[in-house]
C-alpha cells in the first residue's frame, strides 16, 4: 500500500502508524511509517532532524500509554477514534483522529493519525462527541448549576451519575493541598453491595500516595487500568499505590486529574469500571472533568473572597464586616443578644509601631487576638479597628466574665507588651447601647492606664 500517497492527500498535519500486534490481544511496537509534508516539517521543527519513516513513534511524539490504547483500539476495532486532549505538560491541546487502513498483514495493524495543537481550548472541538455522551454531558453541566445549595449534595449527585455511566461499584473526586500536604473529599459515590469501602476509611495519610500520581501520569490526561496486565504494569510504575490499589479490591481504574488553567486541584476517579465502554467513558470524562474543574475553581474563589470579606487577614479572627453583619442580624432580631459585650484596646500599639517598627506592631496584635480567642472560647471575637476588638460572649454569668477579663490581664502581664483596656456591658437588651456602655468603659480604664504611665500617653 502507497502510505505517502494517501498521507499526501491530508491538508492537516497527518501521519500512518503501524501497531505490532500478539495473538494473546497485546500489542508491541508502535510506528510511523509515511508522514505529509506538514507531519515532516513539524517534527524536523521540533526535532531538529528530518523524519525517518519506520521510526518508533517516541521519536515524534511524546510516549503516552493513553496514547497507545487508542492506536490499538483503532486498528483491532476498524473504527475510527477522536480525542480531544489537554497536553497540560506543554501547555497545549491536541485535536487528534484515528483512522483505521487495511492491512495485508495479519500481525501488523495501520491507521491515518491526523492531529492540530492549539495554546488554549477550542470549544467546537471539545463539542465533537457522540450524541449520547454529549447529553450525558450536558446533564452533569444543569446539574451543577441548578442543584441544590448544598455544594457537597449537588457533587455527591452528579458523582453517583458518573458512577452509573461508568458502571463502576466506586466514584470520587479528591482534592489536594501542596501546601498543607492533604487532601480531602469533595464527592463520592459507592454503589449498595459492592466490596469497596468509602473513601474516607483510607484519606488519614492518602496524601503520600496521591502526590506520586503526576509522576505516573506523567503528561498524559488520564489513567486507565481496564485489566490485570494493565494493573500489573501500574504496580511497577508505582508499586505504593499498586499496593494499596489491591489492597482495597480494585481490579480496574480510571482517574484523571481536575485542572484548572494551570492549576491542579485534585482528581477523580471510577473504581471497578464497565471495561467494555472504556473508550466511551474516557471520551465523556474527558470532557466531563473539565466542567467540574471549572465548577470546584469557582466554589474555592467564592469560598477565599467570602473568607477575605470576613476574617481579618492580620490576626485571623472576625473582621469589621462580620462584625457590623452580626450586629445587624442582632438588631433584626435574627439572631440572639449576647450575654456579654466587650471593648477590648491594646495599650502602646502606637509607640510599639513607632519604636519598633510595624512588623513588631503586627506581633503585637496578633498575640493579643490569640489571647483574646484563647480566654473566651465560647464568644466571638472581632477585630473593630487598629488596636480595638470587641467580644460577643453568649452565655455566661457576670461573675465568670469578670475572671474572664481578669484572666487576659493576667496572661497580657507575662508578656512584655501586651497591655489591655477593657470595658464590659452585661446584661443589656439593646445591643447598640450595650456596644457604647462597653466602649465608654473601656476608654475610662485607658484614661486611668495613661494617668498612671504618662510615659506612654499620646504615643
């Protein structure tokens, strides 16, 4: 057969390969044969020598076992394939087409491979799957966006669905923190009777295993285990996870990562998977997990800039947003009036800022919160403004608030400069007015500080 010919027709760049097939259903050698003049020019650019046909096709492209599969699949099916694939190690996308060719050879299988790379994701392609997988899709999409307000629900749902596409007895999305070195389930799905067990039997210390998997993926989108030889060369890769894999009775596997632009936030997986869809699965999680992805992003944004808007960065407690919000929701009557209301004022902030620099200002506020937080564990504690807190304490009688209080200046005497003025109000109704009696209070016994270290006043 004329290979260059018929490559020569391809406007894209394309190329034949030819796969090395075994009686036992394996495969062996997988190479390019004949390549059109834009495969040519495109690996003598990348590779700065002209192609060889005949070569391995590791010398043209990157070795991807994902990869491989879908030449295989090609050739021992005759039908033809499409991936649309996040080559996240180089930052591209790859749009490629498998089509099966006639072979004269029983134990050598061909196929066209014909492949465009882009810098970003092209929606159309992404778009180009079957009909049926395309609606399975487009379910999980509504699913997300118009579930319920419970984000762990909705996650749940959506992963019990993908559960049943896969025909997989376990379904689960792991997120990671590089950071903290953790990880934690965002969803999960176990089918009734199966002999798996949940996720978070194994997540104390899962961590270990987890940060191995870039490295077993090694570019590729996605890991497919679909049998015991499969399994077998997983083991090897990476025999701590193998370990643990058949530990816990998984026989076969799919798992891809969850990114986010440049940004890994986990993974998901099916466990113990319909084997015999595995093109079809790979094809809809492919596109699946980007959605997802997309999704966990945004609730992790919502989640920090909710965190920003109320907790104060410096110190780590409630900020002056949460602390007006409270108060609000007291004078609606939304919410209950505390027991006690405290003005709390750090002595010398200004002088420390002055003498010591800000950095040791900083320290300074942040040991004083602690300590704040520390004594009154049952109440709320928030920063007002620069050296001012103020305390919510639900319930708690007036002479337990009065140790309370005498417990912060006994534990603000056994630092160097951590000094207080507090001024309390127990027992109003009216939280406005309960917030001036306490802040009244509390500059009264900054008055007195001052008048009798007047080394410190104004400073």
């Amino acid at each position: 057969m004329d290979f260059d010919s018929i490559v020569s027709h391809y406007k894209s760049k394309a190329c034949v390969l030819s796969v090395e097939l075994f009686p036992d259903g394996s495969y062996g050698n997988i190479r390019v044969v004949a390549g059109n003049r834009a495969h040519c020019a495109e690996m003598e650019q990348l590779t700065h020598r002209p192609f060889v046909p005949g070569s391995l096709y590791e010398a043209c492209f990157p070795k991807n076992p994902n990869f491989e599969e879908y030449c295989y699949r090609c050739v021992h099916s005759g039908r033809p394939l499409h991936a649309y694939v996040d080559l996240y190690m180089m930052g591209l996308w790859l749009n490629m087409f498998l089509m099966p060719l006639d072979s004269d050879n029983d134990n050598i299988g061909y196929c066209i491979y014909s492949y465009e790379v882009a810098p970003k994701a092209d929606s159309s392609a992404m778009s180009a799957i079957s009909a049926d997988n395309a609606s399975k899709v487009l379910s999980t999409c509504i699913k997300l966006r118009c579930g319920s307000d419970d984000i762990k629900q909705t996650f749940d749902d959506v992963l019990e669905d993908i559960r049943e596409i896969c025909g997989s007895d376990h379904c689960c999305i792991l997120l990671t923190d590089p950071e903290k070195h953790s990880c934690t389930i965002f969803g999960e799905s176990l089918r009734k009777g199966c002999n798996l067990h949940p996720m978070d039997r194994y997540i104390e210390g899962f961590y270990a295993i987890a940060e191995t998997w870039p490295g077993t993926l090694a570019g590729s989108s996605c890991i497919i285990v679909k049998d015991e030889q499969d399994m077998e060369d997983l083991r090897r890769q990476n025999p701590v996870w193998g370990a643990s894999l058949e530990f816990a009775g998984v026989k076969t596997l799919v798992l891809f990562p969850l990114r986010h632009r440049d940004t890994l936030l986990g993974y998901m997986w099916a466990l113990n998977f319909n084997v015999a869809n595995v093109t079809k699965i790979k094809e809809t999680l492919e596109l699946t997990t980007f959605f997802l992805a997309s999704e966990i992003a945004s609730h992790q944004l919502l989640n920090k800039l909710e965190f920003m808007s109320t907790v104060d960065s410096l110190t780590g407690i409630k900020n002056r947003n949460e602390m007006n919000n409270r108060v609000d929701q007291i004078v609606a009557k939304l919410e209950p009036m505390p027991k006690a209301v405290l003005f709390a004022d750090l002595n010398g902030l200004k002088r420390m800022n002055d003498e010591r620099g800000h950095n040791a200002g900083d320290k300074m506020l942040r040991s004083a919160a602690a300590m704040l937080q520390g004594v009154f564990r049952n109440g709320d504690v928030y920063r007002a403004g620069g050296d001012e807190f103020m305390v919510l304490v639900p319930e708690i009688t007036e002479e337990e608030l009065h140790r309370r209080v005498a417990r912060v200046h006994e534990l603000s005497e056994q630092t160097p400069d951590v000094r207080f003025s507090i001024g309390i109000c127990y027992g109003e109704r009216e939280i406005r007015r309960a917030m001036r009696l306490a802040d009244e209070r509390m500059y009264a016994e900054k008055n007195a500080y001052y008048n009798a270290h007047p080394e410190f006043k104004y400073r």
